[in-house]
C-alpha cells in the first residue's frame, strides 16, 4: 500500500509550527545540527536561522547570500560604486523571505567582514612573495645589512622596487590586477570586480547597505525585532515601504545620537505595539527643538502595551527622567537604567509609583541612593516586584534591607 504526502496540508502547516516551538526550547547552537537531521527537519531550521541571522552570526558569507536576490537596478547601482556582482545560481530558499528580526550594527560589522575578503585585493602568490621580501627586508635591518626590495604600493597594480637605486632596474616588477590568480587557499570564492582608481572603503560599504536595505524592503515580511544605530537606514528606499517593515515591530532598540531625532516621525508611524523599548545616549532635552522634544514624547505615549523599558548612557537621565516615565504607560513590567549621575531632584523617581506592575527593576550607575530617592519603593507596595539588581551604586541600609527582603519573597 503505498500513501501520497501533500506538503501543503494543514496538517502538514500544524507540524511545522509544533517543530518549530520544539526548536525554540532548544540552544540555538543546536539548530545547525537539526540541518543534518532530514529535509523536513532542515528546512525549519533554515526558517529559524535566517529569522535573524546577524544575531547570531557576522559572518561575510551571509552577506554573499543576500547579495544573490539583487535584481538588475540594485547591481546596476552597485556597479556606479565600482563593485560588480557576478551573475550567481539560484538558491533553493529565498533566505531574504525568512526575515524577521535585524540588527543594523552586525549587519554594518559583516559587510565589512565582506569587503575584507571580497573586495579589497585577494592573497595572491605575488602577495605572499612581497611579504615573503618584508620579512627578509626586517632581518636584514636588525641585522645592519643593506636591505633588499621593499614593497611601495598595492593598489591597481602591485609593484616591488629597491631602496637601493642602482638594483632598481634588475630588482622592480609591475604585475597588472588582471594577471593575477586568486589563492585557492586563501579567497576560493573572490568573484567580485572592483573598478576605479583608488579604493573608497567608505563608498563600497554604503553602497553594500544601500542595495541591501532596498532588497530587504521588498522580500522581507514587516520585521518583529529591530536594532537600529544610525538615522540614514530609515532615507534608504520608499518611505511607505519603510513604515509596513517596522509596522510590526515589538523590539526597538535605538542609539539616540547625531541625526536620531530626524527620524521620530516614522517612528510614531510604524511603531505603534512595542513590548520592549531600549534607548541608548539620549541627549539632555534642553539642547534640542521644543517640536522634537515633543514629538519623541509622542512616540513614547502611543506605546500603550509597553512591557519592558531600558535607559542607558543617557544625560536625560539627569534632567528629564521623570517626563521620561510620566509618558511609559502605567502597565510597565520592567525598568532597566543605567547613568554615571543621579538623577535630577530629591523626588525624580517617585514617579515609579505609577508602575503598580513593576515586576523587575534595574539600577546601573556611579551614585548614591538616598532615603529620599528611595522613598518610593519603601513607602508603597508593588505587590508583583520579584527582583531588584543594583550594580554600582551606593545604597543606604533601609534600602538594603527592603531589597533583600523583596528578593528572599521571591526565591
């Protein structure tokens, strides 16, 4: 008796999603041995891996991968900078569909990764002669003999010439780009051309982000988890493409430096149901625009189901930390800070007692805690607070006692 097997049953949908729930309760390490397992095994743990795969990885090769779902604009664009990307195969997934969480500073730290491997000169025989003459050139200086050939340049031609002008003419080879044979051991995959006369790292990685962006804007479903550390990814490609691919996040991580501010606006439009809000380096708002100010308060007061807030490295931590937490909905569960200063006035955090919620809460920093600054967390009950960590800062004994007494509850 023989049975037919239609992968697109719903039965077929319900033991995918109970799979990956089984995935989820594993170590992410684990996933890549799931790939070895079968086909049915291997493709979910595809699905997980590229759901965010600069979390787990800088690797230049995911860079390589991405760069194959370029259409013909994107390469043509990509081509004006001076880097060529060869025609490649098709894969057998369409890896830029799976994702769903991305991190803009590890995707900064593989694209540079890939430009070290791919578009800078590859690791030739020719270099490892001219390295092998350095060495060589080093002994001989330490040992005060007359030294032999130096390298001068490496650029769009590789040259070897002599300290020494009368060995100039025996001792000088050019060997041109195009002559040169890429080192199986060292680059088995250098493909990609680079044009121009001199090298611009700065242009080649804008250029790598610019199409890259643009490629995730329309393979991509709206993302669920977004780390965001520069204001320029949000002027890449479409506005109203930008807002649905952030329309569903629940994770925001922000640096809040340089041109932040410029981008609250599309913020306050595609974010609108965060669950976790971390914001790094925001600046004191009396330094900025009343009409910007205004609007990141805004952006703060839509986050109705806010659950978890984290504040670091910030100077409104000083001088706006109250406004801060007036506009976090009442509903918070747990509060992170972490600030070299104390915060602004004897009564900056009673505003904490708003957070009937609060389950977890957090203090990092250089300062003390009076019995005033306390007073909030000794004089009110917060009936689900579980855990309190304090790290560097200086307590009073009242403080300490209440502290461990919460904690002792909840062990």
């Amino acid at each position: 008796m023989s049975y037919s097997y239609n992968i697109q049953s719903p039965a077929q949908y319900l033991i995918n999603e109970l799979l990956e729930n089984v995935f989820l309760n594993c170590k992410t390490s684990d996933w890549f041995r799931f790939l070895l397992v079968n086909r049915h095994w291997c493709s979910n743990a595809i699905r997980l891996i590229w759901r965010s795969p600069f979390f787990y990885s800088e690797d230049h090769r995911i860079i390589d991968v991405y760069l194959s779902f370029l259409n013909n604009e994107e390469r043509a664009e990509l081509k004006t900078k001076g880097v060529v990307v060869p025609p490649t195969p098709s894969t057998f997934f369409q890896y830029p569909v799976f994702l769903r969480g991305m991190d803009f500073k590890a995707l900064d730290a593989a694209i540079r990764d890939w430009m070290f491997f791919n578009v800078h000169p590859p690791i030739t025989a020719v270099h490892e002669e001219i390295l092998e003459t350095l060495n060589d050139n080093t002994t001989n200086n330490i040992m005060q003999i007359e030294p032999g050939p130096i390298l001068i340049t490496c650029k769009d031609s590789f040259a070897i010439s002599s300290s020494n002008p009368a060995a100039a003419s025996s001792s000088h080879k050019k060997i041109e780009p195009d002559s040169i044979e890429t080192s199986k051991s060292n680059r088995p995959n250098y493909s990609y051309l680079v044009t121009g006369t001199t090298s611009d790292d700065f242009a080649w990685h804008r250029a790598v982000k610019s199409v890259l962006v643009k490629m995730f804007l329309r393979y991509a479903p709206p993302l669920s988890i977004i780390c965001v550390d520069e204001p320029e990814i949000f002027s890449i490609g479409d506005e109203e493409h930008f807002v649905h691919w952030i329309s569903q996040v629940r994770e925001l991580s922000l640096v809040a430096d340089f041109g932040w501010w410029d981008i609250i606006p599309v913020l306050s439009i595609g974010c609108k149901n965060l669950n976790t809000l971390m914001v790094s380096h925001l600046p004191n708002f009396k330094e900025k625009e009343p009409e910007q100010v205004s609007l990141f308060f805004d952006f703060l007061t839509k986050q109705e189901k806010l659950v978890r807030f984290e504040l670091k490295n910030s100077e409104c931590f000083h001088e706006g930390l109250e406004r801060v937490l007036e506009a976090l909905p009442a509903t918070l569960q747990h509060l992170v800070f972490q600030a070299d200063n104390k915060p602004d006035g004897p009564n900056s955090l009673d505003v904490l007692t708003r957070f009937r919620c609060l389950q977890s809460l957090e203090f990092w920093g250089e300062f003390t805690l009076t019995d005033t600054l306390i007073r909030p967390f000794t004089s009110n009950n917060f009936p689900n607070l579980q855990n309190i960590l304090i790290a560097g800062i200086k307590i009073c004994n009242r403080f300490q006692n209440w502290i461990s007494k919460i904690n002792t509850k909840a062990n």
